[in-house]
C-alpha cells in the first residue's frame, strides 16, 4: 500500500510538471515587472489604499475587505503588493485567491503569489506551484521552486522528479534541464530544505554549465556537509567562480571527509588558504582546523594572511594546532596586535588554563579603551565560578555600562551554591545603576532561582500599535511610486565608506526608521559589534556590545530581495523584534532568505565592507 501511494505521488508530480514549456497561463506576461511611468500625483483613494495596506501589515492584522479590494485593483504592482501581504500575514482564508495568481497575466503578481505561498508554508499549494515551474515564466517559476523549498516534506516528490530522480542524465531529460539557469538554481537550492537532503539528486548538477546552477548545488552539499556529495565536490575544486570554490571549501571538514577522502581534502584545502579570494581562505582555514595538530602548515599561512577576517578564522583554531606550545602562542601574538585577533588568542589560552598573557592582560584591565577591558575581564572570568565572581568584583564597578552589563552575566553564570550570597551582595550593589540593562541583569540576579523557574510567563503587551493614517500616506508617497528616488545610505568608517541603495519601495518603515535614525544622529560613533568572517558584518547598537536598540521595534517587511553579497538586512531576534541593528552579508546567505528583511544592497565599498574585523569603528551613517 505504501508503495502503491509513492508511486501514486511520482505519477502525479511527473503529470503536473509535464505541461508545456511554450506559453502556460502567463504568456505574455514580461518577466521582471513594470518601470515607471513618470511620478503623476496619486490620486486620493489609491493613496489611502496604499496607506491601508502599509498600517495593515504594521500592526500585523488583517483587513480581508481590504485585501478582497485591492485583489481586483485595477494597479497590477498595487495586487502585486497585497499578494505578498497574504503571505506574510498568512491570511489562510484567502491562500485560494494566491494559488489562482500563478497563472496571472502579470509575472510580477504570479511571482509575488509563488513567493507569498512560500512565505506562508501553504502545503495545499504543492500541486499549484509544480505546475508553475513546469510552465510558468522564468521568474514566477523560481520563485514556485523556493516555496517548494519553504514548504519542505509535502514538496519532496515534486522537486525531486524536477531534478530528474530516476533518469540517466538529468541535465539533460529532467523538467529542471530545460528551464532558465536561475530556475535550475532555485530547484537545486530548495533541496536544502528536505530532511534528509535528496543528495544523489543534486550531486549530478555540480556538471551543469551554468556557474549559478554549480553554486547551488555547493551551496546545498556544503551547508550541510553532506558525506554522500564530498568525493563529487572535489571535482569542481577548482572552478572559476569564488563563491563555488567557498562552499566546496566549507565542505571539507575531518567528520565529513572521513577517512577515505582526507588526503584528496587535505591537497584541495592546502591550494584554498592560497585562493586569491579571501573569502575561500577564511573558509579553509575553519574546515583544516578540524584536522588538528596536522593542519599547522595550513593554520599558519591563515595567520599571516593580509587580510584581518582570514586570521580571525585561523586564530579561532590555536588551542587544538598549537596545544600548549607557549613559544607558538608568543610568536603568534607578538606578529598580530589586532584586538580581534588577540582577544580569540585570549579565549583559546584560557581554554588550556594557558598563564602565558596575563601580564599583558593586567595592562589590558586598565586601558582606556572599553573594549580591551572587556577582554581583560572575559579573560579573568576564566572557567570556574571563583574566577567569575572575582572577576566581577574587579570590574563590576568600571564606569562604562558594558563592562558591567558583562561583569553580572558572568555572575548569571554562577552555579555553585557557596558563592550564591556574594553573587546576591555584587546584584544589590548593582541594583541602583543609573544604565537600565545592568539594573535589570541585577534584579533578575535578586530573584531566587528556583522561583524563576516556578514563575508563571507573562503575557507580552501588545506593542503593534497602528500609527495614524496619514503617516502611512507620507511613507507612500515619498518611496512607494513606482519610480520614485530611493534613498542613499553612506557607512563612513576608519577605512573608508560604504555606500548602499536602500529598498524603501519593498521596506518603508524600515527604510523610514533607519533613515530617521541616521538623520538624528544615532548612528555614530559605534562598533561593529558582530562580524562572523565571509558571513555579516554587524552594527546599529549605541551601546556597542549587542544588548542595545532604538526603544521600539520594528515589523518584518518580506520582499522577493534575497540575502546576495552586499545586502543590507534588520538583524532581529525573533520574530518581530527589529530596531536599530542592520546587517551587511559578505556572501550570499540563501538559508536566510524569507526569514529576515532585506532592504537595501551595497553600491560601492565592498572592500571597505570585507576589511572590517569585530570591534572597528562605525564613523556615521549619512542619508543622500
């Protein structure tokens, strides 16, 4: 019987996607959207519908009578938008309403459809978005194969026989095969999703001609580290796209390889730390590392690398290549003195009980510089709850919040009950800080453990307050005309600017927050407080330390934008949770995809992007 509903399944997929490639019901449609048609005054109705639907997706409550409007406007980019407000507020009563838009006449309302259902997880849409990627346009089948992707499980056989499952050559008699290279991409990436991961299925598109089709299939055997695709990813070792080159190199970690591809992995990473893109070298400097002592060659080139992220990532490694060599580790920090640097090499000798720095450290607690105190203090903190608690007591009086707000976390941490009284005398002492994170940290300290577990969770108070209407109007007129100037963001840095194009179109009230933010002079003078080398560089908090925001919160605004090298995202952490903190990615990052808002890309400055290293300066944030 089981059999039998499997073969049922294959057939059915098979028939869905077999419908023609030449015209299905969007021909005709052009295949990237309307330019604009000059900037006309809006007249008043369409203003206020606009206006409607930018307050219905703030608040996060639907308006059906709204949506049902707006459905048979007669603005395709305005039915365009409100399908994607379906998705993103998943209105399930009206999922109907968005599977029957993929066979729009307009692709930028198909396209917007298959991504809303994606966004929405709406597994009654399986047979809806096969279709479409069988016939539909290039970019409203993309998108079907990324919310194929969203959807996961019940997707599983469509995408599969998609990529050819059970043929010969699937690049050549597979569905996928005769599609657009980004809809192949996109089939290929979906896979990710699946658990366990359809393998076999990508591991033949690593030959495809197109480099945006081998880079999926990397990306999908890389991010997972997948044994069964390893041997496959070395014969593309040395393919003339970067980012290919990247996730091959992610790939080949110890655990992965195993014993029957160590050599060929470790010749292929012994040529990527040499790779002249640094993003390659940063990543085969984290997968050597995990072959231990033997990668020292390896971990020393990334050491001296000209480029500060790859010795992040080789100096990320030393407690298991150096062990408790000190000459090694004193060479090491004697070569470097990036604070970056220096501080990984602290954590890794406090993980040995290495004493080797601590006079350097001495010097460190009383730097002027916050950021070297705060290293002093991570180091003093060391492993045991005594090194915890004295090292609170040293700093927990220090006239910079931060290091306060990080003396009482280490005392979080104290579990031993002998030392609970002094943990409750530094939390009194604190209590009364004039800065409201350390005043909180203490008096969540105050309150006794086993009652905090026993505490009944609070409701979270309804914060989604709708603004007034004509606010709403203002950010619709300003960004919201199709054609309308977009605004410019210029990042000024100690090594020079970075200037990005931001989305106010697809993201205005994050747009509007972070242009008013920049305009009032909140951005400045900061660090980048996150940077997880060829992943985000990180900023946006005036506190400097990741604790701190704007005092609201800002609504995911979900677009068909993707996480590319250079995009500009809300860092958030959770759902709904977006201030002041923004993201630069240094690669693309498709697993984010849908779950973040991306709303603006980088222009120019990419390298001014790739130089920055955790805790380098954030000048100020201008708006052209």
């Amino acid at each position: 019987m089981l059999a039998d509903r499997a073969l049922h399944r294959r057939l059915l997929a098979t028939a869905l996607l077999g419908v023609s490639l030449t015209g299905g019901g969007c021909a005709g449609a052009n295949a990237s959207g309307r330019s604009g048609s000059g900037l006309a005054p809006m007249p008043a109705t369409d203003l206020r519908h606009d206006a409607r639907l930018l307050a219905m997706l703030d608040v996060r409550r639907a308006d059906t009578l709204l949506v049902d409007t707006l459905l048979v406007d007669a603005d395709p980019d305005r039915r365009a938008r409100t399908a994607l407000a379906i998705g993103q507020l998943r209105i399930r009563a009206r999922f109907p309403q968005l599977r029957r838009l993929l066979t729009d006449g307009d692709t930028l309302i198909a396209a917007n459809a298959a991504y809303a259902l994606g966004v929405a997880k709406d597994t009654q849409a399986v047979a809806a978005l096969a279709r479409a990627i069988g016939g539909a346009p290039d970019p409203v089948a993309r998108e079907a194969a990324w919310a194929l992707g969203e959807i996961g499980e019940p997707a599983r056989t469509v995408l599969s026989v998609a990529l050819g499952d059970g043929l010969t050559a699937p690049l050549r008699g597979s569905s996928a095969s005769v599609r657009n290279p980004s809809v192949r991409a996109a089939l290929v990436l979906a896979t990710v999703k699946l658990r366990p991961a359809p393998i076999a299925l990508v591991v033949p598109w690593l030959a495809d001609t197109s480099a945006q089709v081998v880079r999926a299939a990397t990306y999908v055997i890389g991010r997972l580290r997948a044994p069964a695709g390893v041997r496959a990813l070395l014969t593309v070792r040395a393919h003339a796209d970067e980012e290919v080159r990247q996730y091959v190199a992610r790939a080949l970690t110890r655990t992965t390889v195993g014993d029957s591809l160590a050599a060929l992995a470790r010749d292929a990473l012994n040529a990527f730390v040499r790779d002249p893109d640094w993003r390659v070298r940063a990543n085969a400097a984290g997968s050597v590392s995990t072959f231990g002592v033997s990668a020292l060659d390896e971990i020393q080139i990334g050491l001296a690398d000209t480029v500060a992220n790859v010795r992040v990532v080789a100096t990320d490694s030393l407690s298991v290549v150096f062990g408790r060599d000190a000459d090694r580790w004193r060479r090491a920090w004697e070569r470097d003195t990036l604070l970056a640097v220096r501080r990984l090499m602290l954590t890794h000798a406090r993980r040995l009980a290495l004493p080797i720095f601590d006079v350097e450290v001495s010097t460190w607690e009383r730097h002027p510089d916050w950021r070297y105190r705060i290293a002093a203090l991570e180091h003093r903190a060391r492993a045991t709850d005594a090194d915890g608690i004295r090292a609170a007591e040293t700093f927990i009086g220090d006239t910079d919040p931060r290091i306060r707000t990080a003396a009482l976390q280490r005392l979080a941490s104290v579990t031993a009950d002998s030392l609970l009284a002094r943990v409750r005398q530094l939390a009194v002492r604190a209590s009364a800080d004039r800065d409201s994170i350390v005043r909180s940290l203490a008096q969540r300290l105050l309150v006794p453990r086993d009652a905090a577990v026993r505490a009944p969770r609070r409701a979270t108070p309804d914060s989604l307050v709708a603004r007034p209407l004509v606010e709403y109007e203002r950010l619709v007129r300003q960004w919201g005309a199709v054609g309308s100037r977009q605004p410019v963001a210029v990042i000024e840095t100690d090594y020079g600017v970075v200037t990005l194009q931001l989305y106010g179109r697809e993201a205005p009230l994050v747009v509007e927050a972070f242009v008013r933010l920049a305009n009032e002079g909140f951005y400045r003078n900061t660090v980048f407080h996150r940077v997880v080398p060829n992943f985000v560089v990180q900023d946006g908090d005036p506190r400097g330390d990741g604790t701190g925001g704007p005092g609201f919160s800002l609504r995911e605004s979900f677009s068909r934008r993707r996480h590319e090298r250079g995009c500009l995202g809300l860092a958030t952490s959770g759902p709904d949770t977006g201030g002041s903190q923004y993201y630069l990615c240094h690669s693309s990052q498709p697993h984010l995809d849908g779950a973040y808002t991306v709303f603006g890309t980088v222009l120019s400055g990419f390298d001014v992007m790739d130089r920055i290293v955790q805790g380098d300066r954030m000048l100020r944030i201008r708006i052209q």
